[in-house]
C-alpha cells in the first residue's frame, strides 16, 4: 500500500507541474507563431520523464528481481498489470517509440509486442520475468484494440507531442538551427516512397516474427532450431537466440534510450556491457553495432531532413492506419481541418511541415489529416489566415490559424 500511496503522490504531483507548465506556457508566450511549438516542446520533454525512462511507476528494482542489476529501471509495478490484470504483464500498449527493455515496462512499444507474442510467447507461458496465462493470439488482440483505440483517439498526435525519439530529432534540428544551417526537402515522390518503406519494414518483421514462430503457430520449423523445445526455453532456442525480436536490433531508439539513462545513471552499464550475446554485438545485448549503426545514420539525416525518421517509422505507420486511412478517418477524434474558401495558396503550411506534407496545401477543404501528418500543428500556428486552418477533436475546434 505504502508503494501504492508513493506512486499515487508522485502522479498527482507531475500532473500538476504540467498543468502549471501549460498554462504558464499558453499564457507567457506572445508570439502566436511559437505557442503551439513552446507547448509542444514542453510536453515532449515532461512525456520522457513520463515515458522515455518510466520514472513515474515505482517501486523501483529490488535486488531480488532478475533485472535487479540492471539498475533502477522500474520494473516491479506495471500500469497494464494493474488495469488488465496478471494477463497481461508487459505494460499498457502506447503508440510511442520508446524502448521496452531500459524504460521499465510503465508502457510498452506495441511493435515490441506483436513480434514478441507471435515469437517465442505465441504458446509459451515464461518469459522475462513474467509469466503468461493468455495466449499469443489473445495478447495480440490486446494489443491491437489499445493501439486502434489510441490511434482513433489521438492519431499521430503522439508522434508529434509525445514520442521520445521525436523529441530527440527536434532536438537535432534546433542544433542544425543554431549554426544557422538550412534543411533539405524532400521532393514529394521521394517523400512517397519513404512512406512506402514503412510497410516494407512492417511486412518484413511481421514475416521474420511468423517464420520463428512456426512450430507454434503451424506446428513445422520453417528454419530448423527455432522450436523452443530444442533450447532450454522459448526465449533461447536454438539459431533464433537473442534475436526474437527483428525490428529491435535495427531500432534506433533502443540504443538511444540505453546511452542516455546510462549517461544518466538510471541503467547500470557495466552490467550491459557484459551480456555479449547475439549477432553483431559491440557493447552487448542492448547495444549492438548493427543498431547503433541505425542510430547513427537516423541522427545524420535527421539533421539535415527534419523528423528523416518519421517518415519511416513503423509504428507511426500502424497509428495512421488506425486513424488516417478508410474507414478510421471517418471516425478518428483529432484531425486538421481547412476552410478552402479562406485559403489562399500562400504555401507557408507546405514550407513550414517537418515531415514535408503537401496535402494540406494541395487539398481544397475538410480533412486534411492524412498518414504522414504528426499533428504537430506548425502549419496551424504558422498560417496567416484567420480560421483557414484549424486543429479539432471530435469535431470541436481546439486551436486554429489567426492572423495578428
């Protein structure tokens, strides 16, 4: 109870420090066209104390967990075991990219949970220090209605205001900035292909996670060893040890996330260092030199393309197809209007867009929400014209385009 009460206080008291901060934000700032950005910007870095590195959730490690030399990572106490009950022990399924392994399970990556329950947790009960009394296919279904729900609720507004690794690239362009360097663009076509890598890369994990998992899923090994019964669990069996998870040794958040709390003193280092399992390791199991290669190259061409990463994120693409493509759009929650008649084809919302989107500037009216718009509302709080753009949830307008 006494952990209970410490983590209801902590709550209270952060939810309250943000409240404060947005309306000392709303209130302080007198440029227009930095309002929503200042508040954006102060969301994302409250969300990574919240979410990024699962500060928020105690208690923290006890010595006697298996994670306990891992550091003060939480990892005793999970939102989505108290809410769905000892069924399903890995966190509350939230569209982010924030790794599952050093931020404590407070919330969990969804693209963490859909390769992880096809493999090896598809018919398996033991795993990570938890055990699991519902099938893959029931967690799968879990998993799906939190993001179909999320996504009709907010879209990619999480991409814009609340996922780390989006914060981290803003990050790299406010540098670029201060050297006064511009950004490149993308032409559309390009852009359009970026978008198309997205599925690529969720066509290919989904492909790898079903060809580990054929013996439990068809009852045939499609590669030879990857039966559980052929190691000494489902998490160690035979060629497929330590690489359960295929989007993850490419993920640049991982490794971020890894360097930053180690930076920090929140994951104990010297304890990762030592698991030197798996292919392409450098530092060990969390940091690999294949991921941190990724991690590397994403900073470069963030740098030099605003949100590069955004682009092609897979799981930016699963929250858009819950919230910007047929039949979702129809019923999606928060979305970017255009009033067509007081538009003028000015263009400031096509050069000011991070991730390049010109449908907002090419569509005559309505919706102009579409799969690769973060909702991050530049182009609302940039737009000179009063009313031309506005931002709306469930059909009520939250904030829209003014000229002072």
């Amino acid at each position: 109870m006494n952990g209970i009460t410490s983590d209801t206080t902590v709550i209270i008291l952060f939810v309250t420090i943000v409240v404060a901060g947005i309306i000392v934000i709303s209130r302080l700032t007198k440029n227009n066209t930095r309002r929503a950005s200042n508040l954006r910007y102060f969301i994302q870095i409250v969300a990574v104390f919240a979410i990024f590195m699962g500060l928020l959730i105690g208690p923290f490690n006890s010595p006697q967990s298996i994670w306990g030399p891992l550091g003060i990572s939480p990892r005793d106490r999970l939102i989505g075991q108290n809410l769905l009950g000892t069924q399903f022990p890995d966190g509350i399924s939230f569209p982010v990219l924030a790794c599952y392994y050093p931020n404590g399970r407070t919330v969990t990556c969804p693209i963490w949970q859909i390769q992880a329950y096809i493999f090896p947790f598809w018919d398996y009960p033991r795993g990570y220090d938890v055990l699991y009394s519902i099938s893959g296919l029931e967690m799968l279904a879990i998993v799906f209605s939190l993001l179909i729900f999320a996504s009709i609720i907010l879209g990619r507004f999480f991409c814009g205001w609340l996922c780390p690794f989006g914060l981290y690239q803003d990050l790299l362009t406010s540098i670029r900035k201060v050297f006064k360097k511009r950004h490149l663009t993308v032409s559309p076509k390009t852009n359009a292909k970026l978008g198309q890598a997205r599925w690529i890369i969720i066509a290919a994990f989904l492909t790898l996670s079903v060809i580990f998992g054929s013996y439990a899923i068809f009852g045939t090994e499609i590669i030879p060893g990857t039966n559980p019964t052929t190691g000494h669990d489902a998490l160690h069996s035979g060629i497929t040890s330590y690489i359960n998870e295929p989007y993850c040794l490419i993920c640049p958040a991982r490794p971020l996330c890894i360097l930053v709390e180690s930076a920090l003193g929140l994951v104990n280092w010297s304890y990762i260092s030592q698991i030197t399992y798996g292919p392409f390791y450098m530092s060990g199991f969390y940091v690999t030199s294949l991921n941190l290669s990724v991690l590397i190259a994403v900073t470069i061409l963030a740098i030099i393309y605003r949100r590069f990463w955004c682009r092609v994120c897979p799981l930016g693409a699963l929250t858009a197809l819950f919230s910007a493509y047929k039949p979702f759009n129809r019923i999606a929650l928060t979305k970017i209007e255009k009033n067509e008649k007081k538009c003028t084809k000015c263009g400031i919302c096509k050069r000011v867009c991070p991730t390049d989107v010109t449908e907002v500037y090419e569509r005559k009216g309505g919706d102009v929400t579409v799969s690769n718009c973060m909702l991050c509302m530049r182009c609302v709080e940039m737009c000179p014209y009063k009313d031309a753009l506005k931002w709306t949830f469930a059909g009520k307008t939250v904030m829209q385009s003014r000229f002072d």
